[in-house]
C-alpha cells in the first residue's frame, strides 16, 4: 500500500508539474503574440523588410546597417502648493530613432559629423523623429519611411565627407566602426499607466497642506510623478525587443524658507 501511495502521489506531482510548464509556455506566447501583433512593431519590422530590399540610389551602395528603436513614453505629473493643485497633466510621446549605416563594418556614415561651412567632428549624432501618438498602422509607418529616406539621403553624404577628411589627413591606423553581434529577441507586453488620479490628487493636496503650518516656509511644493515607457527594437541583424520602463509612484517635496 505505501508503495502505491508513493506512486500516486509522485504520479500526481508529475501531471502538475507538466501542467505549470503548459500554463507558463501559453501565458509566454500570448505576450509574444501581443506585442508582435502591436502595429508599432509590425510597422517597424514591415519598413525595415522594404528598406533591406529595396532601398537603393543609382551608383550608391545600398545601406548594409539598419535599425529602428521607438520610445513610447507617458508621464502623469501632479503638483501641489500649500494645498492647491497647480499643476495636472498628462504627457505621451513616441519618438523614432533610426541608426542607418552606409559603407561597410569596418569603415562607415557614423561616428562623424560635419558641420558647415567645412567643419566636421568625430562622435555619435542621433536625430529623432516624433511619431503619431495613435497606434495608427499606415501612419506610423509612412513616418519610418519618410525619416528613412532622409537618413539614407543623410548617410550617403556624411560618409563621402568622412572619407575626404580621412584621406585629407592621411590617418592610416584606424578601429572598425561597427561589429556584428549575435541575434537577441526579447518581448514583453507594453504596459500603460494605470493610477488613482482622484487619490493621488488628494494626497498631494494634504502633504502640500502641511506647510501651511510653517509661516518662514515662503515657496513650497509636493509632486507626483508617474512614468511608463516602452522600447521597440528591431535591426538588420534580426534582433527584436520589446520592453517596458515603469516608475510610479514617484514623490518629491521641496521647500525655501527664510
């Protein structure tokens, strides 16, 4: 009879151990299919499939290095003075970053900025591009182009100028400016903020409230903050990510006095 026992009981472990391990691998590919579903990440990876394919100027080189970071954050800031709300707003914003490289691994567009009239210096340069706020499919995706085309336009002249310094000053030790690196794919579900705006409110207004009490306090304020912010990523080298920031709640408190 105990050797039964064991073998039921072991028996029973088994099955639910094997069911968490389901439960676990189904929870993990909702979120994969969620975030992949997303029509920012579809967007991105749709315009970078093209741009591998197809993006090309007569008797240029084609880019060889292309990638797409978006930052989708929102902010909700609360802030209070001797118990009166003066500040109550929300902020959203997506911006696009495009890393676009022309040449090869081992001398490319990056790394060099030229300034005119006949300036240059040698360093990263990032520019952004401000993206539709509304998970608008054909809209985002008409920005990455535009910003592409630019950036592919942009890195075709900096490396010719790169070239004519280097060859200007005769530099013949030189590091490679790019490396491959292996594919990562990381996704996690984009999260949104979610406070209580009415709570939050009120406890502002009674801690900024407190220093009414104190007559040599002359300026004072009490904030909240709170701070979601998710990173798309995809490249050429089939690297993919999707993954969240949150900070919340978030207080601070400042005071002058005489």
């Amino acid at each position: 009879m105990k050797t039964k026992y064991l073998n039921h009981r072991n028996a029973h472990f088994s099955i639910k151990s094997v069911s968490s391990v389901v439960l676990f691998f189904l929870l993990f590919r909702l979120l994969m299919l969620y975030a992949e579903e997303s029509p920012i990440l579809q967007a991105m990876q749709d315009e970078l499939q093209r741009t591998t394919k197809s993006l090309k100027l007569k008797k240029e080189k084609p880019p060889y290095y292309v990638a797409y970071r978006i930052v989708d954050k929102e902010i909700v800031t609360i802030v209070g003075r001797f118990g009166a709300i003066v500040e109550d707003g929300a902020e959203h914003t997506r911006d696009l970053f495009i890393d676009l490289r022309v040449g090869n691994y081992d001398f490319d567009n990056s790394n060099f900025v030229a300034l005119p009239p006949y300036g240059y210096s040698f360093g990263p340069m990032e520019n952004v591009t401000q993206l539709p706020l509304d998970d608008d499919y054909e809209a985002i995706r008409q920005k990455i182009w535009l910003a592409t085309d630019a950036a592919y336009k942009e890195a075709i002249d900096v490396l010719s100028k790169k070239k004519s310094v280097i060859e200007h000053k005769a530099l013949t030790e030189t590091i490679p400016d790019f490396s491959k690196s292996s594919p990562n794919q990381k996704i996690e579900a984009s999260q949104k903020i979610k406070i209580d705006g009415d709570g939050w409110r009120k406890t502002v207004k009674e801690l900024s409230n407190l220093f009414r009490k104190y007559p040599k306090i002359q300026t004072s304020k009490v904030i909240f903050r709170a701070l979601t912010s998710t990173r798309y990523f995809v490249d050429s080298e089939g690297n993919k990510q999707v993954t969240n920031t949150l900070i919340y709640p978030h207080q601070n408190f400042k005071y002058t006095n005489n």
